[in-house]
C-alpha cells in the first residue's frame, strides 16, 4: 500500500506543546498520523501452519 505523502509540517509549537505535556497538541499530532501510525501497525498474523 502506498502512503500519500503531505508537504505540511507540523509547527514547532504544537511539537513543544506535546512535548511539554499539552493534551490537546498530543491529540493533535496523534490525529495528523493516524492513518500513517495504522497502516504501519496493521498486520496479518499466522501461525506456523499458515493459519490465520
């Protein structure tokens, strides 16, 4: 699956604000790479028999 890429950036004040521990910059910035952070944790587990 390709990703689509963005030229925005994040500013650097809401990056400091999670940083300093501000919820809403956090829940910000969670929510800018939300399909980014579940499309590379998404995976499709077998076991040793090929079983899902």
């Amino acid at each position: 699956m390709k990703l689509k890429r963005t030229n925005k950036l994040i500013p650097i004040e809401i990056i400091r604000a999670a940083v300093n521990g501000d919820q809403f910059a956090l829940a910000y910035i969670l929510r800018v790479y939300r399909n980014y952070i579940k499309t590379l944790s998404t995976k499709i587990l077998t076991d040793n028999d090929g079983n899902l």
